[in-house]
C-alpha cells in the first residue's frame, strides 16, 4: 500500500516539475520580449529628430528593461532548477523498486509419457 502512494506521489511531483519548467520557459521568452524592446527603443534613439530629451528618457527606460531581464534571469534559473530536482525526485519514486516478494514460478511439468509397454504380449 505505501509502494503505491509513493509512486502516485512521485508521479505527482515529477508533474509539477513539468509545470515548473514551463513556468521558467515562460519567464525565459518574457525576457527575451524585453530585450526586443531594448533594441526597438535603441533604434528610435539613434533615428533622426530624436532629441536629448527624448534620449535620456530613452536610456532611463532601457535601464530599467535591462534590470528587469536580470531579474528575470534568476527566476528563470530557479524555476529550471527547482523543475530538474521535482523530475528527478518524481520520477525516481514513481520507478521505486517493489520489495515484496515475488511468487515462485511453478515449474511446467513434462508431458506424461505414454506408459511402457509390456513386452511378453505378442505384438499386434
């Protein structure tokens, strides 16, 4: 009974892992958005009529976009973490050996023999 709950338990942390991985994959494309914004933004700066002003808020905003990818850089890295350890643990007891004791294999018998013969009686 308990080899069974560990195993369904397992299963279930080896799912979360999953999840976690998506999780980190989402905060992972997240950053990546961000950072086309940093080139977008760079792009407009160096564009013609842009002016000081118009640069500097430029920068402010690209600074803050490059400490937030940071940040999401981290969390990126736990949530992958965490998801390799979940499925590593998850699946480790979801593939828990049983220890019980296998019932012996009945070996098969031979086919019975046709039985001997008795050689005093004439032959048919």
């Amino acid at each position: 009974m308990i080899k069974i709950f560990l195993r369904v338990v397992g299963v279930l942390i080896a799912l979360g892992g999953v999840a976690a991985a998506w999780v980190g994959s989402e905060r992972h494309r997240y950053a990546e958005q961000v950072g086309q914004n940093i080139y977008v933004e760079r792009s407009q700066m160096a564009g013609p009529g842009s002016g000081a002003a118009r640069k500097d808020a430029g920068e402010k905003k690209i600074a803050e976009w490059e400490q937030e990818i940071e940040e999401t850089k981290t969390e990126t890295y736990l949530w992958f973490g965490g998801a390799a350890a979940a499925l590593a643990v998850g699946v480790s007891m979801a593939l828990l050996p049983s220890t019980r004791k296998r019932k012996a294999t009945v070996p098969e018998q031979a086919p019975a023999q046709n039985p001997p013969q008795n050689q005093d009686a004439p032959a048919v």
